[in-house]
C-alpha cells in the first residue's frame, strides 16, 4: 500500500514539474553581443516571469538564421535598419509591426520616423529602433576651430593634417561635404553615378592634403593624441575617448548632418511568442532601462529622455555634442541598392590608384 502511494506521489509530482516548464514562457532573443544587459535580463525576468535566452550574433548570420527556418526558432530580433527592407522583400523572414502594442511615446519621434520608413514593405513598417552611433568629425579645436563640416577634410589650411578612412562613408560624406544628398539619388542609378565622379574628382584633389588614410582605430586615435593629426573622421565614441584626455579634441556633429546607423527590434514572420516580443520592446527602451544599458555599453538609445539618467560622465558626452538639433539632423542610412554598391566600389578603386 505505502508503495503504491509513493508511485502516485512520484507520478503526480513528474507530472506538475513537467505542466511547470510546459507553462513556463520563454523569449527567443536573437541579437548582438552586449544587446542583453545581465542586469536588465534579470530585471525584465523578474517583473514579467519570462525567461530570456539571447542567442548573440550579427547582421549576415541573423539573415542566415531566420531564412534558413523561414523566420522561425526566434521571437524577436535586432537588425540594423538598413538590413531589413531589401531582405523582407526578397524571404520574407520579419513580420510587419503593430505601433499599437508598442509605446512609441517614448520613443525620439525623428528616430522612429526614420525607421519606420526605411523599414517599409508593401505599405508596412517592420521595425522600431533601439540604440544608434554615428560618423562625423573629430576634431582638434586648438589647431582647427573653424572644423564644423566635412568640407574641412579638403581644406588647404589643413593640408598634412587630415585623416579618414577610404571606405563607403567617406563617400557619402563627401557628397553631404558638396551640397548635395546622396541617399535622394538611391533610385536613380545615373544621377548617383554623376555624384559618385564629383566624389571621386574632390577625393582624388583632396589626396595632397592628407596624413594618413586610417585603416585602425587605435592607430587614428594616437595620430590625433601626438598632434600629427588635427581633423579626422570617425566614429563619436573615439571622439570622446580622446576629450577625455585632452578637452581640446572632441567629437563634432557636422553642419550636413552626422551620418548614423540604427540597430532596431523587429519580430521574426514565424515567432511564436509575439507577445513577449513586444513586453521586451517596451522594457528595453524604458528610459531608466534604456540608461542601464547606455551606461554599460556608452551607446546611445532611442529611449527619449534616457540620456537624463544615464550616469554623469556619458550624460556630458551625449549633450555636448548631440543636441536635439543635431539628432533631427543626423542622415540615417537606408537600404543600399544592390547596383549601387558597385559604383561605390569602383569609385574607392580609383581613388586609390590616383597620385
């Protein structure tokens, strides 16, 4: 008899372990290294009992992983904004968002325009954005402090003295430097070829006038410390790394507007729990979340307001140099056109190949 009763405690106890993990919610995260903060899984755990299992990957194998299952085995995913249109065009592998469920009150309205936009696929939106970083100038104030824009890359009062890396953004720079926009010509194959060779002239004249074309970080950053380098450009956070040490030297969001990129939330076409999607979503860009977050990893967030309450140190690198003007300001990219990156490509082979 006493065995029987053990084998229907044992029975009943296998059974309510096993309703417990059936019942137990889990949110398949499928995102970059950094992107789930300890801190805030463990948070977000607590106040919504949902498990979060990040799977840490990048833009290439993020598009390899939700074709190959058409979608499926993820809830939520964190593409870059350029990355989603031309895909989701082609596999179908994302699902247009409903902004109902999502509070976009606390969201910067310029970022979450410029997402939903370049995230458009036959008439809906597929994303809304989550933390951002931009190119602009970095520039010694004590040897160039009339450096506002990336005309000053092809100054001669700079000449041995300038600095930027001979790759797709300092094209796009160069055009913005002209007067002209580049990203307005996306579906114009001619018209961008015709800027792509005013690029490439100013380049080609500009090439007397530069120190180095900086292919490591690190390396720029010791060429600005020494002195030998007094305008460059490059990314804000170096920017502020060398302010740090020198308040001469600081990050400057140009006059034709920094160009910026967009890491964004978007929720896979074959997720299964849609509804923890948004709960994340919604968590993550809570301004005090979105603070942690920005503490942590000193990247900017779309968290309107969060940069209030990031610590002191990453508030003051923020508001010095990206006041709301200079966000509204900022030229996002958008998806490139295929045949356009060949043009591109041609026009930094002759650069190169110029004397």
């Amino acid at each position: 008899m006493k065995k029987a009763i053990w084998v229907v405690l044992l029975i009943s106890m296998f059974l309510m372990t096993g309703l417990g993990q059936a019942s137990a919610e889990t949110l398949e995260l499928l995102t970059w290294k950094g992107y789930a903060p300890k801190v805030l899984v463990e948070k977000f755990e607590k106040e919504t009992g949902i498990t979060v299992k990040a799977t840490f990957t990048n833009n290439e194998e993020m598009i390899a992983k939700l074709r190959a299952t058409r979608g499926a085995g993820f809830d939520l995913a964190q593409p870059s904004q350029d990355r989603i249109s031309s895909v989701q065009a082609k596999f179908k592998i994302y699902q247009a968002l409903d902004y109902s469920r999502i509070d976009t009150g606390q969201i910067i309205p310029s970022m979450l325009d410029a997402v939903k936009k370049n995230t458009l696929v036959k008439g809906k939106s597929h994303a809304v954005p989550f933390c951002w970083g931009t190119s602009g100038m970095i520039v010694n104030r004590k040897y160039a402090p009339d450096a506002t824009d990336y005309s000053a890359l092809f100054d001669k009062k700079y000449e041995g003295r300038v600095s930027y890396r001979l790759k797709r953004p300092t094209l796009i720079a160069t055009a913005f430097s002209l007067g002209d926009d580049p990203f307005a010509k996306y579906g114009d194959f001619k018209a961008y070829k015709a800027l792509m060779d005013r690029v490439q002239a100013t380049l080609v004249q500009g090439k007397p006038l530069v120190k180095n074309y900086w292919a490591n970080g690190d390396a720029l950053l010791q060429s600005m410390r020494s002195g030998e380098v007094y305008v460059a450009m490059a990314w804000d956070n170096g920017g502020w790394k060398l302010h740090r040490d020198n308040s001469d030297i600081d990050f400057v969001a140009p006059k034709s507007g920094a160009l910026g990129w967009i890491d964004t939330f978007a929720i896979p076409a074959k997720a299964k729990n849609v509804e923890a999607a948004y709960k994340w979503i919604n968590f993550m860009l809570r301004p005090e979340n979105a603070a942690i977050f920005t503490n942590i990893e000193k990247c900017a967030t779309a968290s309107d307001g969060a940069i209030k309450l990031t610590d002191a140190a990453v508030r003051d690198n923020f508001e010095r140099t990206f006041p709301q003007k200079d966000i509204d300001n900022i030229n996002w990219y958008p998806p490139v056109p295929a045949k356009l990156e060949s043009i591109e490509g041609k026009t930094l082979d002759k650069v190169k190949a110029a004397r």
